[in-house]
C-alpha cells in the first residue's frame, strides 16, 4: 500500500497504465471546506503569481473562500470545490475535474474501470450545500471564516439543481472516456433535510467508465441472490405443462399459438433449488445468483473518526471484486480516510492513494488491515 502526499493536480507518480482500477469520490462543489491547504491551478509556473479577486473575464470570487486569480496569468489559488463557477469557465469545477481525470486516463489500464461518485448541488444556499450545516472548518486552515458563502451562480435559475454530475460525465465522454453504467447509490439512512419545497435527498450518482469498448469485468463476484418469489416462480413454469408461448391453453387448436418446445429443457433443470440453466418469461435464473442491476441500495458507514465524506466499505467493496483480481492495483486519487485503500488490502489487492492531508487518520485506518480469505 502506498499514500501519495500531492495535489490531484500535479503528474501523478504512478506508472502509465498500471492501475487496474481507479475507484475515487472527489470533493463536491460547494459543500465543505476540508482540512487541507490551498492549491493553484493552471496559470504560468514561472509567474510571480499576484491574486486577486477577479479574473481575466471579470469573474470575481463572492468570498473569500472561493479562491482568487492571479491578475497576470490566470492562475487560481484556492481548494478544488470551492470555485467560483460550476461550470462555464477554465477554472470551474467541471473543468478542474475533467483535468485530473486526464492523468486518471493516463495511469489506467486499458482493460481497467473507473468509478466516480459524485453528487449535485444547487443555485442557492437553498440547496443545503452550506459549510455550517454539514460541519466545522478545520482547525488549522482559515478557522476564522465561518460559514461558506455560496458563490453567485447567473446562468441558471435560483434553487435550481447544477446538474454538476452530468455536465462533469458529458465532459469526460468529449475526453476520450467511455460511459458504461450510470448507478444510483440509494442511502438507506441519508442525512435529513429542512426543505420544504421539494424532496430531500436520498442518492447520489456513481459512474463507471472504462477506456476502451473490451475490458475486464466479474459479474459473477458481485452477484446477489435471487429472489424466493423468482423461484417460486420458475418452479410453477417448470411443473406447468400447458404454458404456451401466446394466448390461453386450447388456441393452439384454433391456430392463434402454438406450445413451446421441450419447454421443460429450455427452462432448465432444478436441483435443491439450484438452476443450470433456462429461459422462463422474465429471463434467466443464473446459479450464481442475479445481476444486482444499476441501483444500488447502500447504507453509509458511521465512524469516530473527523472526516465528514467517508464513503461506505460495502459500496467500495463491490467495485473493486467486479473489476479486479487479486495483485490488482486498486487506486483512489482522493484518499481522503483510506476506505478505499482499506478494502483493496482486505482483498488482497494493491492500494494507491493520492491525499493532501488525513495522515492521522489514514494510518490508524490502515493499521488493522486483515486480509480476507478466499476472496
């Protein structure tokens, strides 16, 4: 296991093409100041950079904690998530994100996965992304500041959803990625809300992408168990010799269906309630079990430690047996609490991160791995 100390921002040390999968949950735009310092993006390296509040096109910061521009080349100082835009400007968060995945790109195999989650968030303060509703700042990073301000965003409606998940996923399909599966992580236990004009909140999106049209993936390790209902209903088929493929039983008779062939042979053989095989109506019952489908039904994972977007073992858990082998390398270029690394070594793979701070936490994390057996 391995934890690189760096911003996502800057060439990652890690081999081209040497991670298997790339499983990571980036900071959402606008919803918390985390405890680590300040970056700069873009701009000239060799500028004697001057920030100010306002960049080349005019667009200004509303708060300080949004950032600042450098007055001579355009640099941006400030923490990813915390732009001034979401969109719409080389230093939004869309366009921050889609410049990290590049080196994602870059250190993935050609056969391998990628897993982004992400969440959306909205026009105004209404949408509940603000610092003092999901937790104090640091201690050690502009501990003063209070609250976070959200930025004045003019190209869309006010309370209005970004739709941030998209725009980022669109962008990474312009990019050169390939969008296999757009999963709903359904949070049995989601934080509640005080809105009242409209929903709360009770998903977020995972997308998987690969590189290339052929890459590696088990379905066969993440598949669940089929259904007592869906048994018992392959059972009647099996047992009932008068299905038919249209109609009622007898309008064979009037050439309006005819019986299906060896109906018991294509349905498939039962055994202790174990299926070789079949195709009943409503598709195949694989003795392995079913495919668990695109949603996602997840709890998250409560923890003593102080870091406020811990993503659940179990969600990483099916990400990393669905596209990994054992010695896999398994990387997560926003570390953060080391799950992610945590479930890697546990399944006898290879963990990678990439954090800028939460060296606390990430080795006492990290320090009880056991490694699970005939996985």
């Amino acid at each position: 296991m391995k934890i690189c100390k760096q911003n996502v921002f800057e060439r990652w040390p890690i081999e081209t093409e040497s991670c298997q999968l790339i499983a990571t949950s980036p900071p959402y735009f606008n919803l918390r100041k985390y405890h680590i310092p300040d970056i700069i993006i873009g701009g000239d390296k060799n500028c004697n950079h001057e920030f100010g509040q306002e960049n080349k096109a005019g667009i200004c910061g509303t708060h300080v904690n949004h950032g600042s521009y450098c007055i001579h080349c355009n640099a941006w100082q400030g923490q990813y998530g915390l732009e001034t835009t979401p969109f719409g400007d080389e230093h939004s968060y869309v366009e921050h994100t889609r410049l990290w995945a590049k080196e994602a790109f870059r250190v993935l195999k050609n056969n391998g996965v990628f897993f982004l989650n992400i969440a959306d968030s909205y026009s105004t303060v209404s949408g509940g992304m603000a610092q003092g509703k999901y937790g104090k700042l640091g201690q050690n990073y502009n501990e003063n500041l209070g609250k976070i301000k959200q930025p004045k965003i003019t190209n869309v409606p006010s309370k209005c959803q970004l739709l941030i998940p998209h725009r980022v996923a669109i962008g990474l399909v312009e990019d050169g990625w390939t969008l296999r599966n757009t999963i709903i992580w359904k949070k049995e236990n989601a934080m509640p809300e005080s809105v009242t004009d409209r929903f709360s909140k009770k998903y977020e999106y995972v997308f998987m992408f690969s590189k290339q049209e052929k890459y590696y993936f088990d379905l066969d390790a993440v598949r669940e168990p089929h259904k007592e209902v869906s048994i018992e209903r392959l059972k009647r088929a099996v047992s009932n010799n008068n299905k038919w493929v249209n109609g009622a039983p007898g309008q064979a008779k009037q050439g309006l269906s005819q019986p299906r062939q060896n109906y018991k042979e294509r349905i498939g053989s039962m055994q202790s309630s174990e299926f070789t095989g079949g195709d009943y109506l409503v598709g195949n019952l694989n003795p392995k079990g079913k495919n668990p489908g695109d949603i996602w039904q997840i709890p998250t994972q409560p923890s003593s430690e102080k870091h406020y977007a811990m993503w659940p073992e179990r969600l990483v858990d099916r990400m990393v047996r669905c596209s990994t082998k054992k010695g896999d390398t398994v990387l997560d270029c926003f570390a953060g609490s080391c799950t992610t690394l945590k479930v890697a070594e546990e399944l006898q793979r290879v963990g990678i991160g990439i954090e800028l701070g939460y060296e606390g936490i990430s080795r006492r994390r990290t320090a009880s791995i056991q490694k699970k057996m005939f996985v």
